[in-house]
C-alpha cells in the first residue's frame, strides 16, 4: 500500500512530455503540466466556463521543428512557435479554437479565434528553456470577437522546450526569472545598511521598430540586472521621511523606488523607469531617453516600521508602453537598527491567497488517499473473512 501512496503521489507531479521528429529524428521536446482555462461571457455574464488539463493533450501530426502544436479536448489547442531573434530563439504560445465546440449551445459562434500570449523569455538555440516555477500565459485575440467576450489563461508548471537535434532535453538550460534567485540591492549609510531589496525584475518595452522599409511595433523583454554588473546608488538618511533607491544598469538604464515614512510605517510610492534608444532595443528609429513614472499612494507595498515586505507572486506596472514586472521580491527601508528581514512580514494578497490555498489542496489530497487506503483495508479484510469461512 505505501508503494501504491508514493506512485499515486509521483504521478500528480509529472509533467507530460511531446516528442516532434522529422525523418526519424527528433528535432523538439516539449515538457509540461498545467490546465488551459477559458470563460465565455456576453453583457457582462458568464455564459460558458471549460478547463481543459494538459495531461489530455495530444500532439497534432503537423507539428514541425520550429512549431509544436498539442490538441486538448473539445478542439481547443495550444501551440508554442519558435521564432529567431539574433541566434536566440523566441518562443511564442498561441491558442486556437471554436467557440461553439469548446462551449457548447451556450455560445453560437463557429468563427475559430487565434489568440497570442507575451513570448517566453529568449533563449539560445543551443539551450533548453527551463520553469519549473508556477507561470500564467494569458492570451490575447488578434481580432476583437463581435458578440462574445473569450479570456483564455493557460497555467504551465515544470515546463522545459527547446527546438534542438537531439533525443532529449539539453544540460544546457536557460533559467526562467522566476526559478533564478533574487538578485540583492542595498544601501548603506555608513556601515550600516539601511534598505536592503531582493527580486527578480523584467522589463517589457514597446517601441517603433523599422524593418525592412515597414515600421512596427513590438516589445522588447529585458531581465534586470542586464548585465550582472548592476550597480545600485541611494540615498538612504536614517533620520529622513523619505528614502531611495536605484538600479542602474546598460549605463543610462535605470530603475527607482522611493520609499516614504509614515507614522509607524512605510510603503513604495513611486517608481520609475529610465531607458534610452540604443542597441538593447534592435531596429529602433527614435533617439534620446525616456522617463516612466509610476506614482502610488501610501498604502502601496506597505510595511509596518518595525518589519519588511514581502511578494513572491508576480506584480506588475504598465505605463505608456513599458511594463515593470517583480516576482520573490521584498524589501525593508529605514531599517535604522540593521534588522535586515527580521521581524512582522507584511504579505501581498496574492501570496496569502496561495498560503491558503495550498494547505487545503494538500489537505484534501492526504484526505483522499486516507479514503483509498480505508477501502483497500476493507475490502481486503473482506477477503480474509471469506478465506476463513471457506477453510471452515
């Protein structure tokens, strides 16, 4: 029975593994687990709700090197296109499906939908791409549906792609933000550091990009620090009210927070982003710098005096085209005592809502498997009792 416990175990934590080969030879891999979830609404309403798990899903026979297509029931599909961006690939998810097929009579529409999610981050061709951590994809349609309202969000975890010759995955992998740890910033007055700051940071800009005689927008991804060798400046007065910090990096590049103090606490409210035309945006046809403010009010990422915050779940900030995009971060200013991350934590909803919500996903399965074991010790002392009665 304890062999029985482990495999069922082992089996709810394997993602499921697509294999696209030409001419007898594999060419991609793909490794995921995960649900695709689409809702259907009209006015205002939810008419329609299916979650489709990746465990179900197929590999289409049209898949090729540079584009593997799965096939989850009810005609829903999800596809992963491997574009090259300077010997780097980039790899776009896509989904497709039919309204009425997915949703039934509850939505007349026969019209097949495309819808784009963000690219993955790049890679190099000669790599994996690697997340084991917990991801959302949110697609978006490339043409606004007439009647309906369509949100399609695939939730992926432990998931590994790569377009490669090879039979399996590539010891060299590239990292997602997410699995990477936090980078540390800090600043001191003295020898005393009086902020300290972690997490992994992503910049998602759009810009005019010429091309070919054709200008068009599109959003270059830039994972902070770029390169390792941030430097980070502040200033950081024990006794003042206000207190900052900034990421500097690619030499004109630059992120910046400002804490304020209040009574007995301290939240962010303001953060700013400083990117210049230059080579980290390929193709760009303006010049010069651009500054994005982002302003908040006192509660934002709040903590209390005598403690820090913290935020593992993704947070994100868009403004005139740029996105700034936080996940493992947390931070303590005005630390006038070197406390460091000691003391009351001060947590972002979406982590109290995991906090919540893994206990009793793991309750319920340890409450499952008690079931299965009361059955299997059940029907096999039923066995006992009639091999007893009939040596009787």
């Amino acid at each position: 029975m304890k062999i029985f416990i482990f495999a069922a175990l082992l089996a709810l934590a394997v993602a499921k593994n697509f294999r696209v080969k030409k001419d007898n030879k594999t060419c991609a891999l793909l490794s995921l687990d995960g649900n695709l979830e689409l809702t259907a609404s009209q006015n205002a309403s939810q008419v329609g709700k299916e979650d489709l798990p990746f465990s179900g899903a197929t590999l289409i026979a049209d898949s090729t090197c540079k584009l593997i297509k799965l096939n989850l029931s009810k005609s829903a599909q999800v596809w992963f296109q491997f574009d090259n961006d300077q010997q780097n690939w980039k790899v776009t998810p896509v989904s497709t499906f039919i309204p009425e097929q997915v949703f039934g009579d509850a939505v007349n529409d026969t019209t097949a939908l495309v819808l784009n999610a963000k690219p993955l981050e790049v890679f190099p061709m000669t790599s994996s791409y690697l997340c084991k951590s917990s991801a959302q994809l949110n697609f978006v349609p490339r043409t606004e549906p007439k009647d309906y309202n369509f949100t399609v969000t695939a939730t992926i975890n432990n998931f590994q792609i790569q377009s490669l010759n090879a039979e399996s995955f590539s010891t060299k992998e590239k990292e997602c933000v997410a699995d990477t740890k936090p980078k540390d910033y800090e600043c001191k007055s003295g020898n005393k550091t009086v902020i300290m700051m972690e997490g992994n940071f992503t910049l998602d800009i759009s810009y005019f990009k010429e091309e070919g005689g054709k200008v068009q927008n599109v959003t270059k991804t830039i994972i902070v620090p770029a390169p390792e060798n941030a430097t980070t400046e502040g200033s950081c007065d024990v006794k003042a009210t206000t207190q900052s910090l900034s990421i500097k990096f690619f030499d004109t590049w630059a992120i910046n927070f400002v804490f304020t103090k209040k009574d007995s606490s301290y939240s962010v409210t303001n953060t700013s982003v400083v990117y210049t035309f230059d080579d980290n945006l390929p193709g760009h046809n303006e010049t010069g710098s651009v500054t994005v403010n982002f302003a908040f009010s006192n509660d934002y990422l709040k903590a209390s005096a005598d403690g820090y915050y913290i935020c593992n779940a993704y947070l994100n900030n868009t403004k005139n085209g740029v996105t700034l995009s936080s996940k493992n971060f947390k931070y303590r200013a005005f630390d006038e005592n070197g406390k460091g991350f000691e003391g009351n934590v001060s947590e972002c909803s979406a982590d109290e809502d995991t906090s919540s919500v893994v206990p009793i996903a793991v309750g319920a399965a340890l409450a499952g498997l008690v079931v299965i074991v009361l059955i299997a010790y059940l029907i096999g002392r039923k066995r006992t009792r009639k091999t007893g009665y009939e040596s009787v």
